[in-house]
C-alpha cells in the first residue's frame, strides 16, 4: 500500500472514532441527565472536541444520541439480502427481523446495554422520536429496494415492495412500541413474533372478508342481471 493510500484510510479511521466518540458520549449523558438538561456543548466537551467539530457529524443532539441506532437498519436489510430468493418478500422480511435479534454479534436491542432507556425516553420526547422516525425511513427505502430486487420489478412503477415493506416495518414498530411499553428489557423477541403473528392473521382475515364481500357482490349482480 502505498504511503498516499495510507493517509486518507488514516483519516477516515480518525473521522470514524470522532463520530463514535461523540455519539457515545451523547448517548451517556442524555440517559444520565435527560435530553431537555444535555447541551450539544457538554456533548462536544465530554468527547474532547469543539461544537464545530460536533456540527460537522450531527446536525443535533438527538440524531448523535441515536447514531448507534442506525446500524441497525442495516443488519436488518443485510439479514433480508441473505434470505432464500424463493421466499415470498413479508416472509423474508419477518425472517430477516428474527435472524437479527437472534445473532449475538449484532446485539440486537434487547442485548445491547442501555438501548431498552433510550427508546423509552425516545418515546417520551418529542425531538428524539421525530430523529429516530427518519432513521427508520431511511433504512425502510434500503428494504424497499432489496424487495424489489428479490421480485425483479422497479420499485417506482410497482408498489408491492413498498407495502411489503410498510407492512414488515409497522409490525416490528408495533412490537418495539409494545416491548418499551411492557417494561421487561429481555421480551422483545417474543413481541416481535406476536406482531408478525398478528400481521398475518389480520391479513387473513381481511383476505376472507374481501372475498366473502366480492362473491356476495358478484351473486347480486348476477340476480339484478336475471330476467
């Protein structure tokens, strides 16, 4: 490797650490003093380093305390790539939700110290949620595209990987918002399988209410149009 090669991978491991620095150090003190008491200035001294510094990594203090959130969304959708290409997509997806929360490698929410704190007080504040809510966009449009790969189809004329996507991802909120909610740190994974339990169970119920509807409509037409 050459020494000009050797500068910029120098760089980008420095710029890494800072980041990490500075969301770990958001992340202790919003936990420890509450968010409305924590100052991206204390953050920015807690990490050794200047607000300037801070602004050119977060653009606030909620997004660095949730930074560690967002590798999440991308061991979900590497999980969902590495699915069998015969299973259907919300299939996969849900597979992809449990291969996650089952590796110990990826620490998952309910194995990682202090993320149970954070996404309660993510849900008592305002800010921190609005933050966390476009960290899961994000991740969501990677899902929709590795959907619509999986289907062969083009994602902006076919809407089946964005509903499949919607649906997977309003079932994992569902068990998140559940799991903060019922207060026992190590229940997420059994909340997520009633989620997709109940995901597809109401799925099939609509499913039969539809078709009982649209053969009931069918049999009316069918008397009208009977001389």
């Amino acid at each position: 490797m050459t020494p000009e090669r050797k500068i910029p991978e120098r760089r980008s491991r420095k710029a890494r650490r800072t980041r990490d620095t500075l969301a770990q150090a958001a992340f202790e003190l919003v936990l420890d003093r509450g968010l409305r008491n924590v100052t991206v200035e204390e953050i920015a001294e807690a990490a050794d380093v200047d607000r300037r510094t801070f602004s050119r990594y977060f653009p606030s203090k909620e997004a660095a305390a949730l930074d560690s959130l967002r590798g999440d969304g991308d061991r979900i959708n590497a999980a969902l790539r590495a699915r069998p290409a015969p299973e259907p997509p919300l299939l996969a997806y849900r597979r992809a939700v449990l291969d996650w929360l089952a590796d110990p490698e990826a620490e998952a929410w309910h194995r990682r110290p202090r993320i149970f704190e954070l996404l309660v007080v993510a849900e008592e504040e305002p800010t921190l949620y609005a933050v966390f809510h476009h960290i899961r966009v994000d991740a969501q449009e990677d899902s929709i595209t590795i959907v619509a790969d999986r289907l062969g189809v083009d994602p902006r004329q076919d809407i089946r990987p964005a509903v499949t996507v919607a649906a997977g991802a309003g079932a994992l909120l569902a068990a998140q918002a559940a799991w903060v909610r019922g207060g026992r740190p190590d229940a997420l994974p059994e909340r997520v399988v009633e989620a997709f339990d109940a995901l597809a169970e109401t799925a099939k119920e609509a499913w039969a209410t539809g078709a009982a509807g649209a053969e009931a409509t069918e049999e009316a037409a069918e008397t009208e149009a009977t001389p």
